[in-house]
C-alpha cells in the first residue's frame, strides 16, 4: 500500500512539473513587439479614417511623424486609408492631409516566473502605442479630426524569445526584464526537487 502510495506521488509530481511545458509547446507563432506596434498602428488609422466618406476614392497626403524616424508606422495607417476607400500618398496637392506622430510607444514586460519546474520562463508583454492625428479637408479647410488615441495590447511570451521578438536599431520595442522573485527562482525548483527526493527515499526504503 505504502509502495502504490509513493509511485502515485512520483507520477503526480512528474506531472505538474511536465504540464506547463507540453502546453507551451502546442501555442503558435508569437508575433513580434514591432508586429503588434503597426497592428495598434492600423486599429488607431481606421478609427481616424472613419470620418472620411467610405469609396470617396479621394487622394490623401499622409505624414507620419518623426519623418524619417517611424518609416515602420506608414504602411499601416496607408492600409488603413486605403481600407477606407481612399488613394494614401505624399502629393501634398491631395484633397485630405492626414497627419499622425508618435505621442507614445513602448513595451512594458511584467510578472516573470516559471509555471512548472521544467517548463520556460514566462513574462506578461504589454505594448502601448499612442498616436495623435489630424485630418483636414483641403478643398474647406475644415478640420475634420484632431485628438490622440491610445491603444495596447497584452499577452504572454517566453524570456528566451525576447530577443528575436525585438526589432534592432528601435529601443521602443526592447522591454526591461523584471527581476524574478526568489520564490520563483530558487524556492519552488528546490522545493519540488526535495519533493521527488523525499518520495525516491519512501520508495526505495519500501523495498527493504
């Protein structure tokens, strides 16, 4: 009894510390910080594109601002006009003049830890843009709109990935790693390892 006792621990055991991982390896492809970035781009575009007539098939002088510096932001808020049924590009004789800029971009990385003992260390990922915008209708004059909008978006990835999930040259999507708590990242492991020990010890000592 005692022996079916301790082969049950040892299963339970192996278990929860095998669980985590084989979940982590059924998830898909992560998508890159600058992924999610031109993704907020174009939720942000359409909503400011929505003021204009849908199938107007007006041309649209587009700027995204810094010049030069958020060349990685254009092709967004460009899909997003031509979502809209307007013609985007950089002649600035076009009826609308749409201008956006860079109030805020970061990724903030949260809550390290590691859900089982044999499973990858995990982080919450949260990327914040925030952009103002300013349509005008060049035939009136008429301001037709001008405000910020923020959006984020949050999930999970692990910390061997955040390297290849950043993009080299824009700070912006490289996040601070929080430090992990020593629970997290000494007591548990040794905790669950004293565990498989204990339960070896019962079984062996079961024999004799």
């Amino acid at each position: 009894m005692r022996r079916s006792a301790v082969k049950w621990l040892l299963l339970l055991l192996c278990t929860l510390a095998a669980a985590p991982t084989m979940a982590q390896e059924g998830k898909g492809p992560v998508r890159t910080t600058m992924g999610i970035t031109q993704m907020l781009a174009d939720t942000i575009a359409r909503r400011a594109f929505a003021v204009l007539p849908k199938s107007d098939s007006s041309s649209v002088a587009v700027t995204v601002l810094p010049a030069g510096e958020a060349w990685f932001l254009e092709e967004p808020v460009f899909r997003a006009a031509r979502a809209r049924g307007c013609i985007p590009d950089f002649f600035p004789g076009a009826r609308y003049t749409a201008e956006f800029g860079i109030t805020d971009m970061r990724v903030e990385l949260m809550n390290p830890r590691r859900p089982g003992l044999f499973s990858a260390r995990l982080v919450d990922r949260t990327v914040t843009l925030a952009l103002w915008g300013k349509i005008v209708d060049r035939t009136s004059g008429r301001l037709l709109v001008g405000e910020t909008w923020r959006e984020q978006c949050t999930d999970t990835v692990c910390v061997e990935d955040l390297e290849r999930l950043e993009t080299p040259g824009i700070p912006a999507t490289r996040g601070v790693l929080p430090a992990e708590g020593l629970f997290t990242s000494f007591l548990e492991p040794l905790i669950l390892l004293g565990a498989v020990g204990v339960a070896v010890f019962l079984l062996f000592t079961s024999r004799s």
